[in-house]
C-alpha cells in the first residue's frame, strides 16, 4: 500500500504548479489502481473460503457425484456462494464476511444480498436461514446482465421483458420522421445488438424472434400503430445479404442457432474450464461431450 499512501500530487493554477499534497480520503472511484486493489482484496476473499472448506467447516456444492466440488464464484464485483443449507455454515459464511469487512474496511450491502435454496429446501426452513442471516429470502433470481436467470421451461413469457425493451427503444426513436437509410442503419447496429447476450445462452421461442421480427420489419418500413404503411419488399428478401441484392440485416433465429452452436464448440474445445467440467459431469455420457443425455427437467442452456 505505500505506492497509495506516500504518493503526492501537483496541482497547476494559473500556469503555476502549487504545492505538493498528499491524499488522505483513499482512492477516488474509478481510479486505475482500483481493479487491481480490487482483485487483491478479492484473492484473500477466495483464500478465506477455501481455507474452511479445507479444514471441512463448509460443505461445497456438487452438481454430481463425479462433478467437481464449487464454494464460491466471483463474477466482476458480484459473489456467489454455495453451501449446505444449515445455520451452521451460514454462521460460517458470515463471519468469514466479518472478518474480511474488518481487515479490509469494507462493508457488504445486505439489502441487495439473497438467498437461494433448492426446491429440495422446506420453505418455513429457507425463511429461517434468511432471517438468521438478515438477508432477503428469494425463489426468483431474476435477471443477471438484462439475462433472466430461470429454473423452468423456457416460454414465450420468459423473455417478455427483452421484447418489452426493444418495443420501448422502437417506440422511441419515432420511425416516421427518419429516412429508410437511417432506420435501416439503426436496424443493423442498434436493435440486432440487443438480444445478443441472451441468444449465445439459450435457443429463444420461435414466438419471440417472431415478434421482435416483427417489430424490426414495421420500423423498417416506418408502421406504427396509428399510421400503418405498406412493405413493399418481403421480408425473406431483405435478410438475404447485399452481395445478392438484399439488405443485410441478421435473422434473429438463424443467429441464434449460430451463436448457440459456438457456445457448443467451446465447450468441446475447453473441456478442463470449470463451466464445461460441471456440464460434462452434469450431462455428459462419459467423454462424449457432443452426445448429452438430456431429461426434461435439466438447464436449458
């Protein structure tokens, strides 16, 4: 730390450089040495963890008898944790947080924490667990990254708030007052961007790529509610590339396909990554990762 606290600063007024000062409030918010303070601070996080795993105070989770063992994840600045659902090991958990909020000068925001149990949990048990911990008791991830996070089957409504997104941004943008080129230009960079993140993960409802379709074809055309216009060019023609004689722009079902299959191939290609192990294990038929043995009620990614 003492690159952070023996560090001085000039500062220049007037084309005069004043006098030196040294900080004392700490590192500014998006410092460029606070990602890497960050991952520190988080490395002696993952260390605390895995210490009492190793002396058998937690209990990690195993997705299946042969699948490897996982007591936590960081993603960018959010924490996963996976144990047993007991108060010993909640109580462990939490003073590991404690402790690491004291060392460190941290403070973790509970009221934006939840806890996540299995359908296996009775839920008058979940709800004492959540109260032992003060944090909100949750059967909803909801969404992560704008993606939502579900444990059923994947319908029509599951991606109800995408397709509610990209109607609000067309709403917007007033389709009538622009040219056909600037709505075309807003239809390839702008609007085919935005359910991308959750097309590489799931293969969406024939249904949602046939609304949002239809939703890219009326702003194409400048169609509203009130003022219907006329498409003069079908719409298989237009998604045909410009080299023969359409528009260019990307059809959301066989992206989707394509993007779903390159998740595929890197899980042949990264088969010793942790994501592929827990699949392989999870679903896998021995080694032959590109031949699942899938039931009706495993992930739907």
């Amino acid at each position: 730390m003492s690159c952070i606290t023996t560090s001085s600063f000039n500062i220049i007024f007037n084309g005069s450089i004043l006098e030196p000062f040294k900080p004392t409030r700490g590192l500014r918010q998006g410092d460029p040495l606070s990602p890497y303070i960050f991952l520190i601070c988080l490395e002696t996080l993952s260390g605390m963890l895995n210490k009492v795993v190793a002396n058998g105070e937690m209990k990690p989770f195993k997705f299946s008898r042969t699948g490897p063992k996982l007591s936590h994840i960081f993603y960018a600045d959010d924490l996963f944790i996976f144990l047993k659902a007991s108060i010993t090991q909640l109580n462990c958990v939490r003073n590991i947080l404690d402790n690491f909020c004291n060392a460190f000068r941290e403070t973790i925001n509970y009221s934006k924490s939840i806890l996540f149990t299995s359908r296996n949990v009775p839920h008058r048990h979940t709800r004492m667990l959540a109260r032992n911990i003060r944090v909100r008791a949750s059967n909803n991830l909801d969404k992560y990254l704008e993606v939502p996070i579900f444990r059923d089957r994947v319908s029509k409504h599951t991606f109800h708030s995408m397709f509610d997104h990209v109607q609000t941004k067309l709403a917007g943008l007033k389709a009538n007052t622009l040219s056909l080129s600037s709505r075309l230009t807003i239809l390839q960079f702008t609007l085919s961007s935005f359910p991308l993140h959750a097309m590489q993960i799931f293969c969406l409802p024939s249904s949602t790529c046939q609304d949002v379709g239809k939703a890219r074809r009326n702003f194409l055309w400048g169609s509203s509610l009130e003022h219907r216009k006329l498409h003069l060019i079908k719409w298989e023609k237009i998604l045909t590339p410009k080299h023969v004689g359409g528009l260019g722009i990307r059809d959301l079902h066989s992206l989707n396909l394509s993007l779903v299959t390159l998740l595929a191939w890197h899980l042949y290609c990264n088969q010793n990554s942790l994501w592929s192990k827990f699949l392989i294990s999870k679903y896998g038929r021995g080694t032959d990762v590109l031949d699942p043995c899938v039931k009706g009620h495993d992930s739907w990614i």
